[in-house]
C-alpha cells in the first residue's frame, strides 16, 4: 500500500548545551480521520560512549574498593538516556534512591554507562 500522506518536518532545534535536537512531524489526516504530530529527541551520545569506555579501560582491573572516603566519578549517563528510563521503565533518576541508582547502573544493560570497573 502506497503511502500518498507524506509525513512532513515542521520544526527542528538543536540545544548546544545539551546535545539535543527535537524535531516536529505532521502528518496530514485523511478524509476524517485527524492527522498526527510527532515529536522526536535525538542526542549523538557516541563520543561519550567512547570516553565512558576509555575511562573503564584506563582503571585496569581496579574497581570502586580503592576508593577511600570522598566522592569519585562512576558513569556518564547522556540525558536521552535518563528521559528513556522514565519513559519505558518509569524510572526517574532525579527521585530515586541511592539504592535504587546503584542498582540501574550495576545492572548488565546499562555496563556502558561506567567509568570504571566494579559494582557499585
């Protein structure tokens, strides 16, 4: 079935800050049927990956224990990531417990997300 309702770009900004962009779709109804308006996140979160990555790599097989008292980076987690969590899983960052972050981050799915060896 061939599509004869193109689905057009209304609208796209980039936050420099944050790395997003939001774009607007319309697509136009047909007969009675409304139309729709589609809004997408995107983040290049690569380059961030990759440090995340290199930073692990760098801690050899050192994890958390050689950390005596302060706070020490453990994960960079890209702001696209944090809106899916809330979005599939329900999980917000910004209320959960300390419990429950070490737990999203200790889990397999999120390893990407560490900068350094261990559980948390």
């Amino acid at each position: 079935m061939e599509n004869n309702n193109p689905t057009t770009l209304v609208k796209r900004d980039y936050d420099p800050q944050t790395g997003i962009t939001e774009e607007f779709w319309h697509q136009p109804g047909i007969g009675d049927r409304p139309g729709k308006i589609t809004m997408r996140r995107l983040q290049d979160v690569q380059g961030q990956l990759d440090h995340n990555k290199a930073q692990f790599n760098s801690h050899g097989n050192v994890g958390y224990g050689d950390v005596t008292g302060g706070a020490f980076k453990v994960a960079t987690i890209p702001f696209t990531v944090i809106e899916k969590w809330l979005r599939e899983d329900g999980f917000n960052w910004y209320e959960s417990t300390d419990k429950q972050r070490r737990m999203k981050l200790n889990s397999p799915e999120n390893r990407y997300l560490l900068v350094r060896p261990g559980r948390l």
